[in-house]
C-alpha cells in the first residue's frame, strides 16, 4: 500500500471510493461547521483532556517497527500523528468529512510526516481495505455516528490483522454521583451555552454532545460493546475509564 500522498494530489486527502449517497450525512454536515477549529475548541471544552486521553490511547498500542496502522475516523489526523510521533509505523486515516481531512493535510504537511501518514476519504462501515490488511486498527469517538456498531466492528475487525490491536476511545458517562451531576450541569447547561458565541457549527455540537453520548451509552453499555467486540474475534484486554469514565479506552487482540 501507498503510504505517500499522491504526487498528484498535493493539497487534498486522496478519494478511495463515495463515502455515502448523494446526501451528505449527519456526521460529515455537524463537522463540516468546526473542522478549521476542531482541535483548538475540543481541547478546551474537554477541559485540555482531549490530548491526554488521546495519548492514553496510543500509549496502549504495541507496534513493530515499520507495522501499518489504520485509524478509523481520523478527523484532523490526532490519532494518527499521535501514533507517527511515538511509533515507528506507517499510518492511514480515513473520515468521512472532507473538510476535517483537509485540517488534517495540513497538521500532516506542517509536520513533514506525509511520507509516513496517509489520508483517504470513505466510511468505516466499508473500508476500501483487503481483508487482514493491518497490524492495528484504531477508532475514536466513531460508534455514535454509525447506524450498525456491531457490523462497524465487524467491518473493523475484517481489515485487522490476526493477532493484531483493535483499540477505541468514546465518550462515557461518570458512575459515581457527584461526578455524574457535574456531567449533566455541564452536558445539559454549560456546553450549549458556552458554545453559543464561539460559532453555529461549535454550538450544534454543544447541543449534540450530551444526548448523543446518554443515548449511546444506554443502548450500548461497555458489557454490551465488549461483546460485540468478542462476538467478532476480538479478545479484550482492557478497558479502561479516564476522567472517573468521562471517556473510555479500549483495546483488544484478534484471535489467530
Ligand atoms: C469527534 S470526531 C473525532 C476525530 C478524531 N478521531 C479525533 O479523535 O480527534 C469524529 C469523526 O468521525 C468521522 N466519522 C463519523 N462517521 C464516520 C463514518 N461512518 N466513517 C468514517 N468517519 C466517520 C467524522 O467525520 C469526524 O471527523
């Protein structure tokens, strides 16, 4: 596989296949409103948590030199210079969302680290991938946003490797009370108000945040998604709560 941007392609994620219909969907519109602020406006209504969790997650990851590491919607490409900064591995980003991709260029660009990553625009539900194609797969913040988690993690687990690392990071709910309170005061109040003057596109995510991740976190609680993960030949090793479960991590092997 290609690991280089296209020659041909110097300013723009490369196309791999549509990513959906002729309508766009409800993800790529709700981050097409905050791609060139994204990473700035995440860190600060995260508290400066996003980077941390972020790194948690790619601290998981045990890489072999020159392994191929696909992360599943990239967005502006964190993950993905996260995993170029600390492993010596070759990386593919996919998203959906042009705009968040073409941030990510740019982030990549910058970091002169487009002979080691790769950006592709198409859907975690059909990955333009052969079968066993990578040593990890990783995915952050992406069951939300998909109609199907379970065949997502199917589709996810098909492009992985046996005996490879499927790792994930999501928004979770806080178990103990006070903590829980504070989650709602700041879900249900704080956000949508906060993000009112920051702009339209900051303010609809402010709106979304809270309902997506309660609603998420029911029909899918973290027993119900480890399952899906082993009903899919993912043997979990871990997971764990960052921010007293505020976000969760995860991260599992392929059987062989
Ligand atoms: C909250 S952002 C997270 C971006 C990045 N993973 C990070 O941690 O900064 C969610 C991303 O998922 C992408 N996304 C949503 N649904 C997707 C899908 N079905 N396939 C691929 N990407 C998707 C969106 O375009 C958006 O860039």
């Amino acid at each position: 596989m290609k690991t280089k941007k296209r020659e041909d392609q110097p300013t723009s994620p490369v196309e791999s296949r549509p990513a959906n219909t002729a309508s766009r969907t409800f993800a790529q519109d709700l981050f097409d409103g905050v791609a060139p602020s994204y990473d700035t406006w995440a860190q600060v209504l995260t508290f400066f948590q996003y980077l941390r969790w972020r790194a948690s997650l790619v601290s998981r990851m045990a890489l072999r030199p020159g392994n191929l590491v696909l992360d599943v919607c990239t967005g502006t490409a964190g993950v993905a210079l996260e995993i170029a900064h600390n492993h010596n591995a070759q990386i593919v980003g996919i998203d959906i969302t042009r705009s968040m991709l073409e941030a990510g260029l740019c982030a990549v660009e910058k970091q002169s680290l487009d002979g080691r990553v790769q950006l592709i625009q198409g859907c975690a539900e059909h990955l333009p991938f052969p079968d066993e194609t990578f040593d990890a797969v990783v995915f952050t913040y992406l069951l939300r946003y998909v109609q199907d988690p379970n065949a997502t993690i199917r589709e996810l687990s098909r492009v992985l490797k046996p005996g490879g690392q499927l790792l994930s990071l999501e928004f979770g709910i806080p178990k103990a009370l006070w903590m829980r309170a504070l989650w709602e005061i700041y879900n249900r109040v704080v956000m949508p108000v906060m993000t009112i003057p920051v702009s339209r596109g900051w303010h609809r995510v402010g709106c979304f945040l809270g309902p997506s991740i309660r609603g998420f976190c029911q029909r899918y609680p973290v027993d119900r998604l480890a399952a899906i993960w082993r009903e899919n030949g993912i043997t979990l090793a871990e997971m764990r709560g960052l921010l007293h479960g505020v976000a969760i991590v995860m991260w599992g092997t392929k059987e062989k």
